[in-house]
C-alpha cells in the first residue's frame, strides 16, 4: 500500500498549527485548482491536497494518522513509498465523520487514496451535519464518529459483551491537538460479519443549544488468525490429516470455530488442497448463515526410528514409478 505523507504534501512540519495547516492548503489550492491552473497533473495534485487537508484539518482523524505514520516516519517513508501496516494499525482510532470544509467547489468530497480508505475506513469527508457558526442558537445535532474495531472469529459464533477502548483528539483552547481516550462496554450481537457497522446512538458529538448527540458507528474486522479466512459469512478452516486419512480416508474429529468439536468424513483419495465444505457452520445468521470449508493439508510426519524408516520404504516400493513431479 502507498504510504501518504499528508504533512510533506501541503510541506508543513509535523508540528504545524491549524491555522499553519489552512495556509499552505490555501496556497497550493490556488496553484493547482483546475480551473486556473495550467500544471499538466493539476487535478492529482488537487486531489492530494484535499485528502491531506480532509486529514490534517481534523483533529480526531490527525490524531489517529499521526499515530499510524509514525512507524512509517521512522523508517524514512514517504509520500508514493510502500508500506505494509502492522496487523490492527487502524484500529481502536474514534473520528468524525465530518471534516472542515475545502476550499472552493473541489474543496470537499471527492476520490480518497486506498491509503485514506484503509486507515478511515468508511468515514467520508463530507459531514453529516454542520457545525454552528458564532452567534447560532439553533438546537443542533452532534456529528456522528466513526471506528474500527478488531474482534475474535468467536464473538460473531456466539455473540458478546466487551469493553472498546477508543483514542480520539480534540483541540485544546491554545488550538493544539490533544489525545483523548474512552472506554464503552459494547454488545457485539451474534452474525456480525467483517463491514457491518455496529450503531451507537448518542455516542457521539454532543448536540449544540440543546440537540441531540451524533451516534458512534464502530465498523467490524477480525483478528487475522492462521488458522481460518473469511469471505463474507463463510469461513475457511485448514485441516490437517495423514497420508493414509487422505488416502484411505475416513472419520476424523474437528475442532471449529464456534469451539465445538464435531466429526468429519474425508473421502477416500483426497488431496491436499480439497475442500470439505460443511453447510451453515460459517458465520450464523437468520436468514442465510454462512458454510465453513475445510481444506485439507497434508501432514507428513518424519521417519527417525528404524521401524519408520522401513515403513516409508515399503510405501515406496508400493508405488514403482510414481513421479509427483511428473506432467
């Protein structure tokens, strides 16, 4: 994934004010609006400034950049550089959904980076309800934030109860970026599957002059594990059997995701790579649960003794000519 350098793409240090910030996003709108510029790449650099001023503009989503970048930094990263995040560096980062506002008609909106998608997830720039200018009395409702939350394979079998701990920002009455933590107790109903959005209603910015709080949208992923893939509902589980389970086939007993054990037959002559598919132990749900697939490896063990060694020549002498590397 191509790393953003957000700071050196509006060439601002990494300690620049918001008003730092609004200046050199100023500046470089004014050379590479499309309208008025004559650069050739005009529109991507356009669009690179807007996506790093969508980000740097907002306290919470700086924050949560900052945080992820500064691996990237320490290892000499750039901006166009690849990069390869550690596993859940996006999530546990509690944002708004809205941003501060662009400049001119191309200042909002508009085509975000797979960098900006991965850390943000499905936030947008555009907000979602305005925040009140000076001397506004209307009851307004808060905006409505956003995070990513990591949870295990199990909790979708069974469904749970765990306490979230999120980091956010706010600017603190000097206008610097502050860090800013909590920790919500969260109901994590069976099904959820990697995507959904689990609604928090009143969790988010408070309301103005008496309006209603913005919700908390916390979008689901799961822990990468080894021992299975997700794919929507379904879920692929590797199973390890013998030679002569695969060949001979036969009974053998599974341990599943959901932590129940149940049995299952391989067929005779199966191969490493085949799948078993058992339908409706994915990812449960009402309508339509999803099939776990169990793919079948190969466990070769060692020959050591003199009993195993001579067994493995026998198995040889079985099979004159077998060539597995053969067409």
């Amino acid at each position: 994934m191509q790393f953003k350098d957000y700071y050196q793409i509006l060439g601002v240090s990494h300690s620049a004010s918001p008003e730092d910030i609004k200046k050199a996003y100023r500046k470089l709108a004014r050379r590479y609006h499309p309208d008025v510029s004559k650069e050739p790449d005009a529109a991507r650099r356009m669009a690179e400034v807007n996506e790093a001023h969508t980000v740097l503009s907002d306290p919470e989503k700086r924050a949560a950049y900052d945080s992820v970048g500064a691996q990237a930094w320490a290892a000499g990263a750039r901006s166009g550089d690849d990069v390869r995040p550690p596993p859940g560096w996006n999530t546990g980062y509690e944002f708004s959904d809205g941003a501060a506002p662009g400049f001119g008609p191309h200042g909002e909106g508009g085509e975000f980076s797979e960098f900006f998608e991965q850390l943000f997830g499905r936030a947008r720039a555009g907000a979602r309800g305005a925040r009140p200018g000076a001397g506004a009395q209307a009851p307004l409702r808060g905006q409505d934030h956003h995070a990513r939350i990591e949870l295990e394979l199990i909790d979708a079998y069974r469904g749970a109860e765990r306490a979230i701990h999120l980091r956010g920002a706010h600017l603190d009455a000097q206008g610097q970026v502050r860090p800013q933590e909590r920790t919500l107790q969260v109901r994590i109903p069976q099904g959820v599957k990697p995507g959904q959005l689990i609604r928090l209603a009143g969790q988010g910015e408070p309301g103005w002059h008496g309006g209603p709080a913005g919700d908390l949208f916390l979008e689901v992923q799961f822990r990468p594990d080894a021992r299975w893939r997700i794919d929507g509902r379904d879920v692929t589980q590797r199973l390890r059997v013998t030679p002569w389970e695969a060949a001979l086939g036969g009974a053998v007993q599974v341990a599943t995701p959901d932590g129940k054990t149940v049995e299952v037959g391989v067929p005779a002559g199966s191969g490493s790579g085949r799948k078993l598919r058992l339908k409706g132990r994915g990812i449960p749900s009402a309508s339509a649960p999803g099939d776990l697939l169990l793919e079948l490896e190969l466990a070769v063990p060692g020959a050591v003794t003199d009993a195993q060694k001579a067994a493995w020549a026998r198995l040889a002498e079985a099979y004159p000519g077998f060539d597995p590397r053969g067409a």
